[in-house]
C-alpha cells in the first residue's frame, strides 16, 4: 500500500514539492484539496524531494493537503470503444459520453524494437495532388508539416483525416483554440470520418500538463490498434506548442534553459514521440504527420530545427499551398515506382518546368520582354498552380498524373517537355495530337 504524504515543502505555481521515497520518474499521484482530488505527475526527482506537476494548477493547493501516490505512470484505456469518442488531455470524455477505464495501457513507452520493423514500402492515398504525386505519404513515415500562424493546416489535417486509406485516424491536438476543436469535430462528423477516428484534444485554456499528454496517448492508443492488425495515421497539431509546454514548465521548475530557452533534451523529447513510427513485420503499422509552426518564420528556431533532423522530410505549407521547392517525403522513392510508370517521369518533368516557370516570373517582374517560350510557362505555371497545388483539389493518384498530362498538352509541344518519348507516345492524350 502506498504511503500517504501531509506535507508539501513549496508551491511554485502548478508545480508542488513534496518529500517521499520509492517514488519514479512519471508516476501519478492524487492530491486532495478543499476543491476536490486533483492528479498530478512526478516530472523531477533530486533525492528524496520530488516535484509534481498538478493537472489543475497549483490554485487551491496549500501546504497541507494529502498526496498519494498511485505506483504506476498515466494510462489510457484501449478497445474498440474508442471508435468516435473525444477525450481531453488527462483522458476524460470531452463528448460527455462514457469515461472508459477498462483495458488500460501505459503512456510514453519506448519504440518498437528494430527487429520488428520492416522497411517502408506501402503508400498512404491522401485524394491530394501535391501529397500523392509529388511527395507520397508512405506507411510508418515520420513527417512534420512545417508552417506559420494564419495557414490552414488545421484544415489540410483534416481534408487528410477525411480522405487517407487508413484503418484507423488518431487526432491530437495540443493548444487549440476552442473555434478549432469544434471545426475538427464537426467536419469529421459531416464527412462521416470519426466513426474510424479517435480524438485526444488539450486547448489553450486546459491545464498544461495535459498538453504534454497528448501524444503519448495518441501514440499509445495508436500502437495498440496497429498491433491488432490495423494501418493507423497519428496526426497532431502543433508540436511547436507541445515544445511550449515544456518550456514553461522547464522554465517554473528553474531547470537551466537552452536555445531560446526550450530545454536542453528537446531534440530527445521530440525523438521520443516521432519514433513510435513503425510498420510491424506481422501487424499493422503507425504512421505521423505532425504539425510544426515556425514562429516568425524561421525555420532554425528549436522546435522545426531539431524536427528536422529526426523526420524523414517534411511539407512546407506557404500561401495556402504545400510548396513544392522544400517540401520532400524521403521515402517516396520506395512507392512511386510502383504506381504507375509514368509518375516519376511526369513528377521530375512538372515540377522542372514549374522552377522555370518562377525564374520567367522573376524576369516579368522586373519588365524583362517575355518570349514565346516565357509566355508557355506563364501558362503552364497558373494552370499548374489552379489544378494541382490548390488544396481544393481532390483526386486520386491516378487523375493527378492524366492532370498532369493534359496541363503539359495544354501548355507545350511533346518535344518541349524533356519526358521521355515512350511515355509520351503511351500517356500523351489524343486530343492535344493535332495541335
């Protein structure tokens, strides 16, 4: 039985001290104060003072009120009953549906043993151009979306929620606005998509700790599905409020604070979660696509910085649009030859004369006289830009790339494109033969 501490030594804001032995790193623990049972989570331990974070806040606690501590770490309930279902950060209903506490599985393990893993070679459809055909979402990828404040990657998250072939969707999210959460539910709702999805949301106005718990629970639930057989796509949003959730509580419990004052094992932090990327040799498989905003723009800042290093690409949303200068899926080469044996062909060729095509804008904005050749590209460029890069557009793979083909008719001669001839003669539509 787990001994019952009366006395805490300091209240610094939501993080309390307490002296206690037989205690880990992680381990939950109840507080009773005269506003009711709170939780809290050890998260430092110097000998035997040991230091919690609160889930409420320190408001209400007083130096003598009762802690107990739980002997295990935070779980999360696991069946099928998660199907539909919206919790909060701490693992309560947010649907006001039933709390499930049956099943119940730890948080924040370690990642699947290499030895279980298989190489990547499936692809994830996504009904988006710029995604399927010119940088494949693969199974068990680690990706991060890299944006700024004011892009729709909310809603490119959950155009994907609604149209990836995956068995299961998990959404989390980390310091959303309340607007935000109610348009992920809604549109998962009217899309018919939350029947296969599962929801761990933490807003701007819950407890921080909470916002820390997010993916670990996302990802716990996420492994145990894809261990049952299940393709599972882990999208959250946004790490970079993740990364600011504990600095602040690196920062309160006075820890000595590295690059722009982000703690010092933020690259291991991060590591941790983007890891659980896995596709099992005798199961299903985990695949992330993570949200990180670059404030300022800046992507040397800590969060999208040490992101780098540990994903396997990344997309770059700008003007609305994952850009195609920046944006790479590292692991595209081990599906697009696969597809259709025309998509690489057609992918080099595109975006090579889509990198022309903003060299000629350059030259027109700085009133250079444009050429025969110039005004094919203006062309091909705003047509490029309306039928493929719009995030509007929704087709598979397949009318992506005849897209391509008829953009390419529709712009330039069959010489003019640096495809090879073989391909032209299979893929070039009949139409364009008399131009």
């Amino acid at each position: 039985m787990k001994k019952i501490y009366s006395k805490i030594e300091s209240i610094n804001g939501s993080v309390i001290t307490v002296r206690a032995d037989d205690v880990k790193y992680g381990e939950l623990a109840e507080i009773e104060t005269s506003f009711g049972t709170s939780l809290a989570e050890v998260n430092r331990i110097s000998g035997d003072l040991v230091s919690l974070q609160v889930f409420a806040g320190g408001r209400g606690v007083s130096t003598g009120d009762k802690i107990r501590f739980l002997g295990h770490e935070m779980q999360v309930s696991f069946s099928d009953d998660l199907m539909g279902r919206i919790f909060d950060g701490a693992g309560n209903p947010r649907d006001k549906g039933p709390a499930l506490k049956d099943n119940l599985v730890a948080i924040g393990g370690p990642s699947v043993n290499p030895s279980k893993r298989i190489v990547a070679k499936r692809m994830i459809r996504t009904g988006i151009p710029m995604i399927d055909m010119f940088n494949t979402l693969v199974v068990s990828q680690k990706l991060p979306i890299f944006s700024i404040s004011g892009e729709p990657y909310n809603q490119l998250l959950a155009r994907i929620a609604m149209q990836a072939e995956v068995d299961v969707i998990i959404l989390g999210g980390m310091g959303l606005k309340y607007d935000d959460y109610l348009y992920f539910k809604s549109t998962l709702e009217e899309g018919g998509a939350l029947s296969h999805t599962v929801m761990f949301v933490h807003t701007a106005a819950d407890p921080t700790v909470e916002c820390l718990e997010v993916p670990d629970m996302s990802l716990a639930v996420a492994e145990q599905f894809a261990l049952q057989g299940k393709d599972v796509l882990v999208l959250l949003t946004d790490m970079t409020n993740f990364a600011d959730s504990m600095k602040e509580i690196a920062i309160t419990q006075e820890q000595v604070p590295s690059n722009r004052g982000y703690p010092g094992d933020l690259y291991s932090q991060l590591a941790a979660r983007y890891e659980k990327a896995v596709d099992f040799d005798d199961a299903g498989s985990v695949t992330i696509l993570a949200v990180t905003t670059m404030p300022g723009d800046d992507v040397t800042h800590p969060v999208p910085d040490n992101t780098g290093y540990i994903t396997e690409g990344q997309f770059y949303l700008k003007g609305g649009r994952i850009e195609p200068f920046g944006s790479l899926s590292r692991l595209k080469q081990n599906v697009n030859g696969k597809t259709r044996n025309d998509h690489r062909a057609l992918m080099d060729g595109m975006i090579r004369l889509y990198s022309s095509y903003k060299d000629t804008l350059e030259k027109k904005s700085m009133g250079f006289m444009m050429s025969e050749w110039d005004e094919k590209l203006l062309k091909y460029g705003e047509m490029f830009e309306k039928e493929m890069m719009d995030l509007s557009v929704n087709i598979p793979l397949e009318g992506a790339l005849d897209m391509g083909w008829k953009i390419l008719s529709t712009c330039f001669k069959k010489e003019e494109t640096g495809i090879k001839s073989e391909l032209i003669a299979q893929y070039w539509p009949k139409s364009a033969d008399s131009e």
